[in-house]
C-alpha cells in the first residue's frame, strides 16, 4: 500500500495568469517572436530555456498540463500529445526499429492491440503477445531483439491486474523499459513509482472527466520525453499529434478534481460490484477478493483512492446484454457508449465495439465473452437507488432469474 502524494503534488504546482489570473493564460499562438536572429537559431537547436519557437515542438499550456502530469505520476518529465494513441504510437516508434520485437499484454486496448498487430507488423516490428499476469510466460519471450515490455496497470476490458514491481525488475534486468498505460487507475497506482520507466495515459477517459475530448500523455524521464520532441527524430514531433493549448488548458482545470471523482467512482463501482456478487452475478471487479489479481492492486494501490470505476458484468449472451443496456439507457441509468471516466455511467459491450479488434477466436482465448458488458460506472450520488434500478432491469429482462436469484 502507497500513499502516493500524487493529489498534494498536482495542487502545490501554481501558476498564475498575464493579469494575476489564478488559471495560467492560455497560449493563442502557434509561433513565437524573437528579438534576435542568434536566439532563434540557439531555439531550433533546442537548448534556450524559456524561450518557444512552434506549438508543434511546445507551447505553455502543454508543458504546464505536462508539468502537472508528471506530478501526478511522479516522472521526472510528460509530454502531451493529440490523443492517447497519438501517445502510444509515438512512444512505441521511439523505442523499436525494424527488426525489433515487443512483448504485449495480450488484454490491452483494442487500438493498441490493432497498432502493434497490424501496423508495426508491416514496419517488422513484431509482438509477442502474452499472459502478462504470468511473469514467467513474460521471461521466457525475451529475446535480443526485444526494446520494451507493454502492459496495461489495470487491462482493458478484462481488467487484469499487472504486477509492475514485478514486471519492473524483470524489465531492468534485461535493461529495457516497462511501458505501462496507466488510463484506468490514475491516483489508484502510481505506475512509476512502483518502477514502470513509461507511464502513458489516455487522457480522454478520467482524466479530463468532461468526455469533451481527446488527448495523451507520457509521463517518464527527461531524457526520454526530450528525446520524443526532438526536431530530428523525435516521434511525437515528427508525428506531429501535437494537443491544442485551449484543450491541454481546459484539461488541466478539469485535473483539479481528479482525486474526488477517483474517489467517488471507485466508491460508487465498489458498492455495485459488491451488490451485484451477492446477487449472483459473473461480476468483475479488481476491488472484489473473489478477483484473481486482487491482492496485488491492494499491494499496488493508494487506498485513498480505492479501486477504480471500471466493472465487467457477463449476462450470458450478445442479445441480453444489448437489452440490458436499452433498457438501461432507457431509464436513464447511463449511456449504451464507449469510453470511460464520465460522470454518468457508461457501458458497452467491448466483444462487439472497443475491442473488436481483437479476431474472435482470440477473445475467447483470453475470457472476453459475447455476454460482456464493460460499466464505467457515474459520479451517481445515491448509488444504493442505482443498484436497485438496474437491478429491476435485470428482472424485467429474466437476467437475475436465470442465476438463482428470487425475483
Ligand atoms: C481509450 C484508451 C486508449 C486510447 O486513447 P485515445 O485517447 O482514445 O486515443 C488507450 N488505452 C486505453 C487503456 C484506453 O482506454
């Protein structure tokens, strides 16, 4: 158990506006004046503190977002970039070239999974993608050629729990990084802390709260995050998915509360987890002790964040969890929607929508069942009357019945 600090750190970073604002102004410009030629040249060159030359390259809203990402995680140094593909594409470029070789969690994103599969197949970047629970199915993979070890903290959509001291050490022997996307559990686990060199976030999700928009971040050294906005061969630059200033501004405000939305939707996603066990329901939840990796995001987390407003609930078949989720929606329980991390609850069904990606055969390999519903579960205030409602939904459509339970 950690007491990350990750909040106290994020709320100590001020930074003040043109007039005295208590919001730092935002940057309205993609290119920047110099008073002389020389300093513009020395900018190019990358080494003049202070001074911007392209929004491209950076700009001060990105860095001050970047700054407060790398508090909250604790890296020396984050980058910002358009979106978290944006950011995992690039971070995955810079460290592979052709001939290189990648060892994946194999419950990962469905873009991510899509992009190391399909694309960087094409560029003979190949991926072993494993049981990343099993450190020593990880161990046996490694090879000469391999530049990093890819896992998500808490995966997508099955919500297996990685074990990053582990992986870590196992990562430093070989003298490679562990990248980890750390999206689902902000606050919960601090990534870097417990030894990940890499930390990526979609921003999109928690975040920013707001599902308002799109946006990455990779929180790790100096050296490596310099290294992605190098003008000659840096990923992020070159790539060039470079994240608005009105956005990153609209994103670091929205930060501010981050650790009370944490707190509120794993508490929220806890109590119907709980319930729903008890009902009888295939629930999945790492705050669960029935959770196969349970004691290791205890051993991982910040309690004061609990863990996490992500829950997988299977009802059986595709065609039930479609009707549930009408039904659901129909009452105004939430969306039938991808993404996470709003205030209202959010579900779909990942085997048919976000992780589609992933060939069927392969889904069945890895537990991701037809009858899968994926819950980011709202900031509801009165959660116990929510449980009762899509309870009652459950017993509309015969879905509690179908378990044992009386009506
Ligand atoms: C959404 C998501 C991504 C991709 O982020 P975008 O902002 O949509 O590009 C990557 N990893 C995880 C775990 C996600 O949930």
């Amino acid at each position: 158990m950690h007491q990350n600090k990750a909040a106290e750190g994020i709320q100590a970073l001020q930074y003040f506006g043109e007039f005295g604002g208590v919001n730092p102004s935002i940057s309205d410009s993609s290119t920047y004046t110099f008073l002389s030629a020389k300093t513009m040249f020395d900018t190019f060159e990358g080494n003049t503190e202070g001074c911007y030359l392209y929004s491209r390259h950076s700009s001060p809203s990105n860095l001050y977002l970047g700054e407060a990402l790398a508090a909250l995680e604790g890296t020396e140094s984050a980058n910002v970039f358009a979106s978290g593909m944006g950011a995992i594409s690039a971070v995955l470029m810079q460290l592979c070239n052709a001939g290189d070789h990648i060892i994946s969690s194999r419950t990962i994103y469905g873009g991510t999974y899509a992009f190391m599969k399909n694309f960087l197949k094409n560029y003979n970047i190949h991926t072993s993608f494993v049981d990343i629970t099993k450190v020593e199915n990880v161990a046996a993979q490694i090879t000469e050629n391999t530049k990093c070890i890819y896992c998500e903290a808490v995966s997508n959509p099955l919500l297996e729990v990685a074990d990053i001291q582990a992986l870590s050490r196992l990562a430093k022997k070989h003298g490679i990084p562990l990248v980890v996307d750390n999206t689902f559990s902000p606050l919960s686990i601090s990534a870097a802390k417990l030894g990940a060199d890499i930390v990526i976030h979609s921003l999109t999700k928690f975040i920013n709260g707001t599902s308002d928009t799109v946006a990455g971040a990779v929180c790790a050294s100096t050296d490596f995050c310099l290294a992605l906005k190098d003008v000659n061969d840096g990923a992020g630059m070159l790539f060039g998915s470079t994240l608005d200033s009105l956005r990153a501004a609209s994103i670091l405000k929205n930060m501010r509360t981050l650790h009370i939305r944490i707190k509120k939707h794993s508490e929220n996603t806890l109590y119907l987890a709980t319930q729903f066990e008890k009902d009888g329901l295939k629930v999945v939840y790492p705050g669960l002790t029935s959770h196969p990796s349970h004691h290791i995001f205890q051993k991982q987390m910040d309690t004061n964040y609990g863990f996490g407003g992500l829950m997988t609930l299977d009802v059986g078949s595709l065609k039930k969890a479609n009707s549930l989720m009408e039904l659901m929606q129909k009452k105004r329980l939430g969306y039938l929607a991808v993404s996470l991390g709003f205030y209202k609850t959010l579900f779909s069904a990942p085997g048919s929508s976000t992780s589609s990606e992933i060939p069927e055969v392969e889904q069945r390999e890895m537990g991701l069942t037809d009858g899968l519903i994926r819950f980011s579960i709202g900031l509801d205030h009165d959660i116990h009357q929510t449980y009762l409602s899509m309870r009652q939904c459950m017993e509309q459509l015969g879905i509690l019945r179908e378990v044992g339970v009386p009506a």
